[in-house]
C-alpha cells in the first residue's frame, strides 16, 4: 500500500511539473512599449553580450595593472645525485709523481634547495600608457553598451510599431470585408429581382474574393512581426504578447513643437563619443610607441637557501640573498620602431579625419530629421482627412449602387479609392512615428 501512495505522488509531482513546463511555453506578457524596451533591455541576447564586453574590459584593466605591481614567486628543488659526478685531477696535487691522475668524487648524494624572488617595475612607459588605454577601452565599452541600449530600444519600437499597424490595417480590412459581404447579399437580391446583372455580383464576388486575400497576407505579416518583436524581447516564440498601447494612445503624446525647439549638441550624441574615445585611444597608441625607445627600470630581491648532504636528515643548511637593479636601453631597431609610431601617426590622423566626419553627419542628419518630422505630420493629416473624404464618398457611391444609380464598376472603384486612402494614412501613420523616433534618438530622447 505504501509502495502505491509513493508512485502516485511520484506521478502528481511529475504531472505538475509537465504542467508547469506548458505553462512556461505558453506564457502571457502584456507590454506598453516602455514596457517592451525595459524588458529588452535586460533580456536581449545583443544586451547580455555588450554587458559581458563591459565585463571583460574591467578585468583587462587590472589585468593591465598587476603588471605595474610587484611580483613574486618561490621555486623549490630535491635532487637525489644517484651516481655522483667523476673528474681526474693531477696527482701533484695528492703528492704522487708528476703525470699520474687521481680519480675524485664531488658533490653529495642528497641537494636540497628553496628560493623566493620578487621585482617591481621601477619605469616602463609603455606600460603606464597601456594602463591609461585599457581604462579608456572600459569607458568606450560601457559608451558601446549605451548605444546597444539605444539601438535595441529603436528596434523594439519600431517592432511593436509594426505591429499596432499591420493590425491596424487589419481592422480596416475587417471593416469592408463585412461590408462587402452585405453589398454582396444586396447585390444578389437585387439580381434575384432583376435590378442587376449577373456582371455586377460577379464582380462583388471578385471584391471580396481581393480583400480576403489581402486579409490572410497581412494576418501573416503580423505574426512574422510578433517573431521579430519576440527575438528582440528575447522570450520564446511560443510566448503570447498582448500589446497595450494604441496606436491613438501614441500619436497623441507627439509633440511636434517641442521636438522641433530642442537643441541638439552633437558632442553628447553617442557615436559622437564612441568616435571621440577612438581618437583618444588612437593618441595614446601613438604616445606608446615614442615611449617604447625609453628605458626600462626594474628593481629585484631574491632570497634562498641550499642544503647538501649523503642523508637527508643530516644536509648542511646555507642561505643565500641577493638584491639589484635591470636597465634595458633599446638602442637599435632596424627601423621597426619608427615604422610602429609613423603607422601610429597616420592611424590618429585618419581618427580626427573620422571625427570631423562623424560632425559633419550629426550636423546634417539634425537637420533632415527635423524637415522629416515636419513633412511626415503634414502627410499624416493630409492622409487623416483624406479618409474622411475617400470614406463618404464609398458610401455615398454604395447608396447610389443600392439605389441602381451607380454600376459594380464604380462602386469596386470607390472601394479601391477608398482602401488606397485607409493604406496611405495607416502608412503615413507609421512614417510619422519612424520619423519620431529617428529624432529622438539623436536628440537621447531614448
């Protein structure tokens, strides 16, 4: 009995944890585009990378550092001389006549030795410079982990923009399927009562026919867009995600004035500093390479101490010290050094060639970007008010066909007017929010 009871709770334990899996893989986020762009970025696999980056840098600047900070290390040895060394002397020296050799033995059986070392770095310009680098190169990897944030927030808004737009037209698309489908109804009654010709619900068929396949295209389209905003959310693509904003609730927090009237300095913009800091790394690599013909100045101690003897329980004990100073002075190279600091030199030039560039583009980029607002606000409201207009006028025509007033013709065109007019605004609509966004970023509105 007790044997049943285990398995049976083995078999709950093991069905809930199936359940809980399913409920992981069908998980439900409900995100506002803040939302989205926060969770991004934590959870973007870009993100996680750069992060590792500014990781890494961190531990080659102090990498960097312990090799300007003393150093020390201890060596030991044990020798067991199995068969000690043999060397023939003259026999003069034990009194024995002159030409005859005495075969002698030195050494002991047993050597035994341990030492310790330390040494510092007193001068090495290269490396003082390389600590300076390597503390630059952390700076610029956090500035690079700042404009994946930027960057990443870009993609996860123009992502969810997509979305609320294809749905948008979606809707729309919903909107005159159903009223198709009713003219269609009409259109057959008023065939059946001979007020119409077979061309005509022909032709109402082929209207609906378009506009459903229209329908399961950007149904398609949608879910592509959800894949594309799950990727940079980082989630799975089995997870439901239920956007909260509209896009209404969006166009109306657009300040057209406000983003106009904002001053922008290219020097705090991003990629303004990213080539900035690749400047200065480029100076400092210059500096090291003239340094490298400086001499180096290093200070050491060692201490040990050796024993010997036929046992190793009777060895003889001697100590040994020493300190001193290491001068190196490069002399000659056979050129290569003045090749590395002339490569260097060409290297920081093109960096400030590089920078002023990256100005020039700032400068013209503000520019455009404020004339393209302007222009995608005008478009949306020209575009807004044209679907009021393309949108009476379908109905009116729709009146006027219903009546026998109007032919298929007309009406399909004034669906199509109208539906070209629905697709305009919706992609004036996602420009103006594009357009925003462009701006934004560079002004780090982000």
């Amino acid at each position: 009995m007790k044997k049943k009871e285990v398995l049976s709770v083995l078999l709950i334990i093991l069905l809930s944890g199936g359940i809980l899996k399913a409920q992981d893989k069908n998980m439900e986020m409900k995100l506002s585009l803040k939302e989205a762009q926060e969770y991004a970025i934590q959870n973007n696999k870009m993100m996680i990378s750069t992060r590792m980056e500014v990781d890494a840098s961190k531990v080659a600047v102090w990498e960097t550092i312990s090799n300007a900070l003393p150093q020390v290390s201890a060596s030991g040895s044990f020798t067991d001389n199995l068969k000690l060394m043999t060397t023939l002397l003259p026999g003069e020296f034990f009194g024995q006549p002159a030409g005859t050799k005495i075969p002698v033995t030195f050494g002991s059986q047993f050597n035994t030795g341990a030492s310790i070392q330390a040494s510092l770095l007193l001068f090495n310009a290269p490396l003082y410079i390389g600590i300076e680098t390597t503390k630059l190169a952390n700076k610029l990897s956090e500035k690079n982990l700042t404009k994946t944030e930027l960057d990443t927030k870009e993609s996860v808004s123009t992502a969810y923009f997509l979305i609320l737009v294809s749905e948008k037209s979606l809707e729309i698309l919903n909107g005159n399927i159903t009223n198709l489908n009713e003219t269609l109804k009409s259109t057959r009654s008023m065939y059946s009562a001979g007020m119409a010709e077979s061309t005509d619900v022909d032709q109402m068929v082929s209207n609906v026919t378009m506009v459903e396949n229209s329908k399961s295209s950007l149904q398609r389209s949608i879910e592509l867009n959800y894949n594309l905003l799950r990727f940079q959310l980082g989630v799975s693509a089995e997870t439901q995600l239920i956007l909260t904003e509209t896009l209404e609730s969006l166009t109306s927090n657009i300040n057209i004035d406000a983003l106009l009237t904002q001053p922008f300095d290219h020097k705090q913009n991003i990629n303004y500093m990213l080539i900035e800091g690749q400047e200065k790394i480029t100076s400092l690599t210059l500096k090291s390479q003239k340094a490298s013909v400086l001499p180096t100045l290093a200070g050491f101690y060692s201490y040990g101490v050796n024993g010997m003897g036929d046992k190793i329980s009777t060895q003889q004990w001697f100590r040994n010290s020493m300190t001193g100073l290491q001068l190196s002075i490069p002399i000659f190279g056979s050129g290569q050094r003045y090749s590395q600091i002339k490569k260097a030199q060409i290297n920081l030039n093109r960096a400030i060639t590089t920078k002023d560039m990256i100005t020039e583009q700032l400068l013209l980029q503000e520019k455009q970007l404020r004339y393209n607002l302007v222009n995608a606000n005008l478009q949306y409201k020209s575009q807004k008010d044209n679907v009021e207009v393309s949108k009476r006028v379908y109905a009116s025509t729709e009146n006027k066909f219903k009546q026998g007033m109007a032919s298929s013709l007309e009406l399909t065109q004034a669906n199509s007017l109208y539906l070209q007019s629905e697709n305009n605004y919706v992609s004036a609509l996602m420009n103006l929010l594009q357009t925003k966004l462009a701006l934004d970023k560079l002004l780090n509105n982000m």
